[in-house]
C-alpha cells in the first residue's frame, strides 16, 4: 500500500471514531434532556466514567441500526454495494483524503457544538437544582 492509501485508511478510522463519539454524546445530551432533576447522578469511576458510560463505549456503531440514519451524521461509505464501490474507485485518492478530511473536519465540528450544547444544559440544571434546593432552606 502506498502512503496516500494509508492516509485514506486512517481517516477513515478516524471518521469512524467520531461516529461513534457522536452517538455517544447524542445519547448522553438525550439523557440529560429527559433525565428529572431531583434524581441523584451516577457515581463516576475511577476514570471519570459513569457505568452508563463504560457501557455505551462497549457499543458498536453496528448496534445503532437505523439510528445512524440521522441529519447530523455523515453516511458511511463502507458498507456500500459493489457497484458503489466500483464507481468510488475510480475517485483520485487526493479527492478521496480530501472528502474523508472534510468529513472529520464536519465532524469535529459537531462533537465541539453537543459538547457545548450538553455543557450548557448540565450547567443550567445544576442552577436550577441549587436554586430550588436553597428555596427549601
């Protein structure tokens, strides 16, 4: 294999893991929207995760199903047809790296914005909780 080969090869691991991460933090921003203020939050373990969280890691982005068919989530080249796969050989591998790249560069981007949005949210519930907590006093 050449190095622009490895290239592609690595990017598309990476895209990989982002998926991944991604999911991950939708359904953890979906907790935290449906969850109720008033129950108490999972112990973290020793690095930081909750059990929730060692389980969701255990999860394949196979497992997701129709799931990944989502408007936030690029789709996934490597599970396409024969033909499709003939039609994207003929891709220029530059072109290729550069597709792959602006994917993990959207990506990226994405995982900055939940992570923002799911901060943002876990702030305001802890106000809010420290709010009605004090007014009980």
């Amino acid at each position: 294999m050449d190095s622009v080969q490895h290239q592609i090869l690595a990017l598309n691991t990476k895209v990989d893991g982002l998926y991944e991460t991604i999911e991950r933090l939708n359904l953890k921003l979906s907790q935290v929207l449906a969850s109720d203020d008033s129950q108490p939050h999972p112990e973290p373990g020793p690095r930081g995760e909750s059990a929730e969280d060692n389980l969701l890691i255990a999860d394949t982005v196979d497992d997701w199903g129709d799931f990944m068919r989502h408007k936030d989530v690029l789709g996934d080249d490597s599970h396409s047809s024969p033909s499709q796969a003939s039609s994207e050989a003929n891709i220029a591998p530059e072109l290729q790296i550069q597709r792959l790249t602006a994917q993990l560069t959207a990506a990226y981007n994405r995982i900055a914005a939940l992570e923002e949005q799911l901060l943002s949210r876990t702030d305001f519930a802890q106000r809010n909780h420290h709010l009605v907590s004090d007014r009980r006093r």
